[in-house]
C-alpha cells in the first residue's frame, strides 16, 4: 500500500519573505539561526507563525498525511524550523545541493524531479511557493497516470495559512483509504 506525502517547504512557506522594510508578518516571531555552513558571526533572521504549531499538528494528528520537509534547509528544517514552531522531528527529502542560480532551470521547481524520483507511485500533497505552470501540468499529469497530486501554492510574503491546510486535509479525505496507510518509521 501507498502513503500519501504531505511535502512541506520552508522559505515562503513557514518563512515568509520579508517585505520591503525587512520585516515579517505581525503574525510571525523574528528568530536568529545559523544554518549549517553559514558563519556563526552572521546569524540569518527569519519570521515563524507560533500558530503553525497547532494548525500543522492537527493535520499531522489526523495520521492521513506522511510529513516530510522538503526545502533547502534540508536536515535543518529539523534543527531551526520545526522546533521553534512546536513540530516533532519530520522526515527529510534530501535535496542535493546544487548551484543553481534560478529555481527554474528547465522551466520548472528544480526540486521537482528528486521529489518525483523520491516518491514513486505514493500520492502526495505538496506545499511550496514556487511552482511554474510546468509543475502545475506535472501534477495533472501525474493525478491521471500515477498517483493522486495536489500543489498548494502560498504567496510567498504571507506564508501558510489555514485556508491551505483546510486544502490539503479536504483533498486527503478524498483519497481512496487503500491508498492512504501511512508508512511510519520505528520509533515515530
């Protein structure tokens, strides 16, 4: 049986980006962290919503989505992210770290083929700011041919909002329960 992926991004997502006086939502607290490789000296500010906590956990709770970070902040979203906003320890797509200098390559996310290759036929929901309409037609594709495919776009400079998540718990009731055993690790 297949799980179905909850894919959570970080920047633009948890973290939106900053407005033009460089600051964050109302709604977000200000946090200093150091990501691994940066210069301890030159902590990175980001905003974090407290409210996610509760929001992501009762998706989380309802046991119909496998959560995984699926950002470039890699095994640190597990570090930085998830617990300044109350969020256990997530499974982590690990995204190579490439130089790219757009997030659209070939026209589309560059995560998009490690999330293809990472998920095989499981069904998955995917949560990111940055998707191109190839990625929209990717999804459609994949809905028809190989598994159910939901994309939810936030806008980047107001992150997540419970609206999304409403989204993806509504599109996950609707997956056949054949479908949606989840696949958790020991331990969790």
């Amino acid at each position: 049986m297949s799980s179905l992926h909850l894919l959570l991004d970080v920047d633009g997502v948890l973290i939106p980006f900053p407005n033009a006086d460089h600051q964050g939502p109302p709604t977000h607290v200000r946090h200093l962290v150091v990501p691994t490789g940066h210069d301890p000296r030159q902590p990175v500010p980001i905003w974090l919503n407290p409210h996610h906590e509760t929001l992501i956990n009762d998706l989380i709770n309802t046991r119909l989505l496998h959560p995984v970070w699926c950002t470039s902040w890699r095994h640190d979203a597990n570090t930085h992210i998830g617990p300044r906003i109350g969020l256990p320890d997530l499974d982590v797509i690990d995204l190579p770290r490439t130089a790219i200098t757009t997030s659209h390559p070939d026209g589309y996310l560059w995560k998009r083929d490690h999330v293809n290759r990472w998920a095989a036929d499981d069904p998955l929901a995917w949560i990111d700011d940055d998707f191109t309409p190839l990625d929209h037609e990717w999804a459609a594709h994949r809905t028809t041919t190989t598994a159910p495919t939901l994309l939810v776009q936030p806008n980047p400079h107001i992150g997540l909002t419970p609206e999304h998540l409403d989204r993806v718990l509504s599109w996950a009731s609707g997956i056949p329960s054949k479908v949606t055993s989840i696949k958790l690790p020991l331990g969790r």
